[in-house]
C-alpha cells in the first residue's frame, strides 16, 4: 500500500511526511515551530523545508508580523498527498491489527509509544 502512494512519483522520507503532518496540525508552521515539534536542529529542518517545497507540497509566505520569518501551510498536491498517506496508514493499521481485540491493541499501542519515546532523542 505504502508502494502505491509512492509510484506518485512524489518520494518522501518519514521525517518530510512529519513534518507535513505537524504543519497540517499547527495550520501554518514557522521553521523554528517545526524545529520544536519534530526535536530536530534548525539545518535537518531547512532542507525538509526545501525538498517538500521543490515537490510542491508546501507553501511559504512571508510572515506579515516579521518579513524575515517564514509561515508554512500544506499545498493543495500536500493536502492530497497526507490525505492519501492517512487512508494507507488506516488500512494498514487494520491489517497489522486483524484478530487483535480492542484492549489488545490499545495495550500494543501504549507500549509502541514507549518503545518510540525510549528511541527518540
């Protein structure tokens, strides 16, 4: 499923669909909003900037408070593209989750999320 959205021709690391996903949570994403969000230093940020606006999936306009910053939103091709991503995780989590009851997958989730914060640094 994850191949299908791929053949897009639209290539993305987990880190630039991250950040597109926490600027569609914010509404509009200053860089140093992502930098917070996504615990990453300002220079790994400004290249996922970069590539996710060479690929059109995200717009950037002047901040009308401050010329020198930069607000972020998803493009139109963005907010397809995390709409389409969000139905692949849905049935791929439905998948991973057949003959798991509702207690047991909410117990998996709880300990993935440990096993993820004990990873992130």
């Amino acid at each position: 499923m994850i191949a299908e959205v791929t053949r897009q021709k639209v290539e993305f690391s987990p880190l630039e669909h991250k950040a597109m996903s926490d600027i569609r949570a914010l509404g509009e994403a200053s860089q140093q909003a992502l930098v917070e969000s996504m615990n990453r230093d300002k220079a790994q940020i400004a290249r996922i900037i970069a590539r996710l606006h060479r690929q059109d999936l995200i717009i950037k306009e002047s901040s009308p408070s401050d010329r020198r910053s930069v607000q972020l939103t998803l493009s139109e091709k963005g907010e397809k593209l995390l709409k389409r991503l969000d139905q692949v995780e849905m049935e791929m989590m439905t998948e991973m989750l057949t003959g798991f009851s509702d207690d047991e997958a909410d117990t998996l989730k709880v300990l993935l999320e440990r096993v993820n914060n004990n990873l992130s640094y």
